[in-house]
C-alpha cells in the first residue's frame, strides 16, 4: 500500500496569469496508472492526464493544470497500480510547483 504526502515547493504568484504547471512526483514503491486534476467545481473528474502513460516509481511529469477559467484550487485524485487511490483536496496550483506522492 502507498503512503501519499504533499510536498510543496517555492510558490508561484497567485491569480490571473498565474503558472499552474506542477511536476507530479511518484516516490512511491507502486506505478501510478491514472492522474485526475478537476476544478473544485466541477462535477467530474474530466480525463484521466496520463492517458496511456503511467508514473513509474521514482519518475515524475510536469503538467500544465490550467483549464482556461483562471482557477486556482484543483482536486487531484491519483490511481495506483495495487489499486490504492488518493484523492486530495482545495490544491492551490497556484502557488506550488510540485507535489510528491510517498
């Protein structure tokens, strides 16, 4: 089973114009098969971003987390391998460039 924490890293500016690219980090022992980034609006999880990808152990991917809206605050929801799945919370994409999965 992983054990899944948030690392956050220096701070971008926040708002409109705002970067939202966020490098996903898998230091888990376990693949990551799916990766899920939704406004916490939305009523849906959207597309899985990983498409046919995976996030293998100790490799990480650098995604744009921008929908267009000017949003800041996202709900992740990541799907392993065993069959773990972590759905965290109000992430501000806005003011981090990273989030580690241990």
């Amino acid at each position: 089973m992983a054990t899944l924490t948030l690392g956050v890293a220096a701070p971008a500016s926040a708002g409109a114009g705002a970067d939202r690219r966020v490098r996903i980090i898998n230091d888990t022992r376990v693949t990551m098969t799916q990766f899920y980034a939704s406004s916490v609006d939305a009523d849906d999880w959207e597309e899985d971003i990983l498409g046919n990808d995976v996030l293998r152990p100790g490799r990480s991917v650098r995604i744009n987390i921008d929908d267009g809206t000017g949003e800041c605050y996202f709900d992740f929801k990541a799907v392993f391998a065993d069959g773990d799945v972590l759905v965290r919370e109000r992430i501000n994409v806005c003011s981090i460039s990273e989030y580690r999965y241990r």
